[in-house]
C-alpha cells in the first residue's frame, strides 16, 4: 500500500511561497507585456521572418497580428491564458508565459491567417526564437 504524503505546515508554507512567487512573476511579466506591446511585436516579427520560421507576403501584417495577440494577452483572464498555452506547457523545462502565449498563437492562429504563407521549424524553434526577443525587450 502506497504511503499518503502529507506535507508539514514548513513545507506547506515552503510550497506555497513559491507558487506565489510564481504567480507573481507571472503577473509582472503579463504587466510589462502592456508598457511594451508595439516594440515586442515588431522584434517578434522581425526574428521570425529573418530566421525563416514564418514566411508571409505582408511583413506589417504579421506584426499586427502579433501585436493583437500581445494585447490579447493582456486582456485575458488566467483561464484563457493556461487554455491557450496548455498543449505546449511541457515544451521546455522553465517557460516564459509570454513566450508561450505568442509560440502557441503562432503554431495555431497564425498559420491560418491569409498572410502567411508556411511556419517552419519545430514547436521548440519557434519558441527559443520569441523567448530571445522577450528577454531583450522585457526586463523579467
């Protein structure tokens, strides 16, 4: 029969402030995504196209739509954020919640848009490309 783990009121405490830390790194992310939405569109954009992960006719386009989805992110409740990032979670070990939000909006959304023509590369490609471009413009 399988022990029961029942955590003691220090590791409960110990749990629980990462969690929040967690949580609140997560909301400062989302906040700072609000002060710089225009510039980290275009970054993301621009990184895209010139690693050829995503080929489209309409450059300004893409970065509309990318900054759609920034603005998006930032309307929406922590539900439909989880939702939307839910089938590439496990993508790598320590995620950045925007640039999980923007990598699945650009493997779901984004290809289907009358602009773009392909998305290339891996799931994890795409990522590590906006995850460097979320590190330069945000400060978290």
């Amino acid at each position: 029969m399988g022990k029961v783990f029942r955590p003691s009121t220090r590791e409960s405490s110990i749990l629980s402030k990462i969690e929040s830390t967690k949580e609140h790194a997560r909301r400062l992310a989302i906040s700072a995504v609000r002060e710089r939405t225009e510039p980290l569109a275009i970054a993301i954009a621009n990184k895209l196209v010139d690693s050829n992960l995503v080929e489209t006719t309409n450059k300004n386009s893409l970065e509309g739509q990318i900054k759609k989805c920034l603005e998006k992110l930032c309307r929406s409740d922590e539900f439909d954020i989880d939702y939307q990032i839910a089938p590439i979670r496990n993508l790598v070990p320590q995620p950045h919640v925007v640039s999980l939000y923007v990598t699945s909006f650009v493997i779901e959304k984004l290809i289907l848009h009358k602009d773009v023509v392909d998305v290339f590369g891996s799931d994890e490609d795409i990522y590590l490309s906006i995850h460097q471009q979320v590190k330069k413009i945000l400060p978290i």
